[in-house]
C-alpha cells in the first residue's frame, strides 16, 4: 500500500495553491470556465496578458488578489 502525500499543487499546471479547497489555480479555473464558454485559446491569453498589465502587488482583479 503506497502513501501518497498530495501536495497541493494545480491539477493541470502543477503551481502551488493557496486555497486547498481548490484543484486548480485561479489561471486554470479561468480557462476552465472560458473553454466551457468556447473563448478561443488566442482570446484567452490576450486577456490573461491584459490582466497581467495592470496586475500591481495588492491590487485585487476578480475574485484574485496579487501577492506582494
Ligand atoms: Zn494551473
């Protein structure tokens, strides 16, 4: 019988969670819901990179706050 400690890690990208209650990271979770939505991946990173820009320590976007 083999003991394995799951870390908790992104099930997709493996990045570490802060929120255990969570499988994915919050970029996974929003290409989760944008695949279901059918936004086309070149949409998807456009927005993630306009997120990024304006991403400042402390500054909140969504339900996501950006670690200092
Ligand atoms: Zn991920």
């Amino acid at each position: 019988m083999t003991i394995v400690t799951r870390l908790r890690a992104c099930d997709n990208c493996g990045a570490p969670l802060e929120d255990p209650d969570e499988i994915l990271c919050p970029e996974c979770r929003l290409r989760a819901i944008w695949n279901a939505k059918g936004i086309p991946k070149e949409q998807q990173d456009a927005i993630l990179a306009d997120i990024e820009a304006k991403a400042r320590p402390g500054a909140k976007i969504g339900p996501f706050t950006i670690p200092g």
